[in-house]
C-alpha cells in the first residue's frame, strides 16, 4: 500500500456531472487528477523543480530593479516597476515548476479529504523538498547578483540604494503580511484549472496586488533579503530569523490555514460518498 490518501472517484465523479462543468467541483476534480500525484514523486525531482523554481524567482526582482534604475522617483513610478514583480510566477507557475506557496493548497487538500500518517509524512516531504529547493535557488542568484556577475556593478549599486531604503520590520509584521500573500498564491492555484485560456492574466494581476499590498512572500522576499546579507547590508538574523521564517509562518497560514481548510469545506460535502437509499 502506499498510503496516498483515497478518494472515492465514483461517487465524485457521479457527483461532478450533476454539479455540471462550473463552481468548485471542477477544480477539485482536477487537483486530484493532475496533482494530488505530486505527494508520490520522488525526492530529487522536488529538489531540481523546486531549485530551478527558485532561480526563476529571482527574476522578479531583477526585473522590478531594472524598470526602478529607469524610473523618475515619484509616487506613481511603483505602479509601474512593480510590474516586473510577476516575470518570476508567471515562468514558475505556468512552467508547472515547485513554488512553495502554490505547492500548499494542491498538497494539503489531498491529505485534507483523506487523512493519514502516510499523507501527513508524504506532505512534510513535499513542503521541506520545495521550500529548501527555492531558497537555495533564490540565494544562488543573490551571491551571483552580490558579486557583480551577472548584473553590472552600476546595477548592483542601484539595487543596493534601492533596497536598502525598505524598512525593516518587526517579524510579527512580516508574519501579519505573510497571511495575504498566502492567500493570494492559494487563490491562484485554485482559480487556474477554470481559467481556461487566461492563465497568464490570473498570475500576473493576482502577483502583481501582491508587490502593490507590499505584502511578504518567503520566495521572493528571502530573494532580496538574501541580497541584502551577501552584500553586507543585512546580519544573517536579520535575513533570515527575521524575515524569512515569519514570512514561511504567514504563507502557511495564508495559503493552508484559511484558504484549504476553507475551500475543502465549501466542498467536502460534494464529494462525500453518496448514501445508501
């Protein structure tokens, strides 16, 4: 047996065609079908989707400081440097790689309909694999960035004056502004499978209120608080205690607290198996 939490796919889908094609029913269909199977692969696949998610990320906030070096400092050029936020999600959530924040609810809901140790240790797995696999993605390209190699070292100064004006924050803060930004990723995992044609819409207007919120994600926020640390700015307490981990808390919270636990509920009583007349 391998312990991959069941589901009684008769009655769901008995159940889905009377539901019809529209509402929840159709996106927990296909979470099951395309990726409650992501429990089941093996460690080392996490790790590479997972580093090579990472290493995208990061062009997030290349992108974003790039548009800021050509911008005029004024209150209305973060509505349009904040449009490069989305390049990262946009390549890692259509390029089907492992982002930590998206990996929650796709993971959780399985083991939420079904729970097991197995689902349990199965989650665990998946969540340590993609977390690790992402930061170490996104500090690769800081030390590479830090170091002058694949930015110029007029561009490293301007990211470095640019960053370095954010406000470091207490870590309950950062935790606080972590819960939204869980959210948001949840909803766009949930809002995919139905989106038809529009996926790149959903990703890049759902990302971008996440930098217009300035709310904290753990990938691309320890992208530029790694920054920081490698070039001296930040102590690595300050990186990484400080922000990360409370970042981590509140995406949790965000993404799996309230939102999976919400939807399974909404519809948990559609996919129970039917009673016997």
């Amino acid at each position: 047996m391998s312990g991959l939490p069941a589901l009684p796919w008769t009655s769901v889908r008995s159940k889905t065609s009377k539901l019809g094609e529209q509402g929840p029913a159709r996106s927990f269909m296909k979470w099951f079908a395309c990726r409650a199977r992501e429990l089941r692969r093996p460690a080392v696949a996490l790790l590479l989707s997972s580093l090579a998610a990472g290493l995208a990320m990061s062009l997030s906030l290349m992108c974003e400081l790039f548009l800021r070096s050509h911008l005029p400092d004024t209150d209305w050029s973060p509505l349009v440097y904040y449009l490069g936020y989305p390049i990262g999600y946009i390549i890692v959530i259509m390029g089907r790689l492992q982002l930590f924040t998206e990996s929650t609810v796709t993971a959780v809901l399985p083991v939420a309909s079904s729970p097991s140790w197995a689902g349990l240790f199965r989650l665990g797995r998946l969540w340590s694999c993609v977390i690790l696999g992402n930061l170490v993605g996104v500090t690769l390209v800081s030390a590479l960035m830090a170091s002058e190699t694949i930015i110029t070292h007029e561009q490293r100064v301007v990211a470095l004056d640019v960053l370095s004006k954010l406000e470091v924050q207490h870590w309950s803060r950062t935790l606080t502004l972590g819960i939204p930004a869980g959210f948001i990723m949840a909803s766009i995992a949930w809002l995919l499978p139905n989106a038809r044609e529009s996926e790149f819409w959903v990703i890049a207007l759902l990302t971008y209120v996440i930098a217009l919120g300035g709310f904290s994600h753990v990938v691309t926020g320890s992208s530029q608080a790694s920054f920081l640390w490698l070039s001296g700015v930040l102590s690595f307490k300050e990186a990484w205690a400080e922000f990360t981990l409370p970042a981590l808390a509140g995406n949790v919270i965000g993404g799996t607290g309230l939102f999976a636990v919400l939807a399974h509920g909404q519809t948990r009583s559609d996919f129970a198996p039917d009673e016997p007349d």
